[in-house]
C-alpha cells in the first residue's frame, strides 16, 4: 500500500471536500484545518453566487467564530486544494495559523508567494510555512470535471484565462 505522509493524507479530507462541491455543482475547492492528525475542521465552497463563500472563509467562521484557545505555539496547518485568494491569504494572516498547504497553484488570483515588502508593519513578515503542489494531480483533475461540466458562464466564456490553461495542462508547472 502506497505510503502516504500526514499533509498528503490531511489534503485527502480537503480533497474530499472538494469532491463534495463538485457534486453540488459548485467550483471545487475544498479546505480542512488540522493540528497534528487532529481535524480542527473541514468545508467547502458553498455557493457559486456568494463570492465570500471559500472553502477557507467557510472553514475560518466554523473554526474561529466565537472564543478559541488556539496560538501560533499550536502549529495549525490549513489544507486547501487550491492557492488561496487575496482574501483569504489576508484572514489566514490574522489567524493563529502557522503552515499553508496547498494542492494547485492559481495563476490567476492565488496570493501565497506575494511579497509583503511595504505592507503595514504587522504584515511585513510573514509567520506561515507554505508548502505547495501537494496532490496536485488530483486537485486539477477535480477542476478540470468542473470545467467540462459547468454552466457558469464566468467559466464557459474562458473566464480567469491563466487558471484555465493550467488545468487543461497548457500552463506553467504542468505535472
Ligand atoms: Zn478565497
């Protein structure tokens, strides 16, 4: 049996998630927030019309709402299938969340490797361990069902153009 490491198996639940949307007809991204092997939670994409819906601003309001004990000190690793957007790298900032990991790249809009070189003091370094292309593979595969069988019409008309050449494998970093 294959061996898998603990972020390939944890990117497993999030892919789950993304399957999950998929099947609700909606882009398919999933995230999942663990400590160690534990799963803090998991989410999904929820809505194609609500663009506050990520699969991480989805996880965040079930993680973070409300009191928590979590710190830096705890390690909190975010599982995401796809590189996250500007507003979800900013909340991911203010969270006590120490690693990113993340199954496909998003030429597009991801924000994990911006600089923060003249952002405000607090941003200018940046405490998260990011990882990347992490089952990639079978991140892309999940996009490119979508794609074939949407009816969005943002994707139909070849919408986020970058994006869309990376999953049908005419972009950077084919693999
Ligand atoms: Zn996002």
């Amino acid at each position: 049996m294959e061996h898998l490491s603990s972020d390939e198996r944890m990117m497993g639940e999030a892919l789950a998630e993304a399957a999950s949307a998929l099947e609700a007809g909606v882009f398919p991204v999933g995230a999942v927030l663990a400590r160690g092997a534990q799963v803090l939670g998991r989410a999904h994409k929820s809505m194609a019309s609500n663009h506050l819906s990520h699969a991480e601003m989805n996880l965040f309001h079930r993680v973070f709402m409300g009191d928590y004990r979590f710190s830096r000190a705890d390690g909190l690793t975010l599982y995401t299938t796809l590189e996250p957007c500007v507003m979800c790298f900013g909340t991911l900032l203010h969270l006590p969340i120490a690693r990113l990991v993340y199954a496909m790249e998003d030429a597009y809009g991801g924000c994990a490797s911006v600089t923060l070189t003249g952002a405000p003091l607090r941003h200018q370094h940046r405490p998260v361990e990011i990882v990347a292309g992490v089952r990639r593979s079978e991140a892309k595969a999940l996009f490119a069902t979508f794609l074939d069988t949407t009816s969005e019409l943002f994707w139909r008309e070849g919408g986020a153009p970058p994006f869309q050449a990376a999953v049908r494998g005419t972009g950077r970093a084919d693999v």
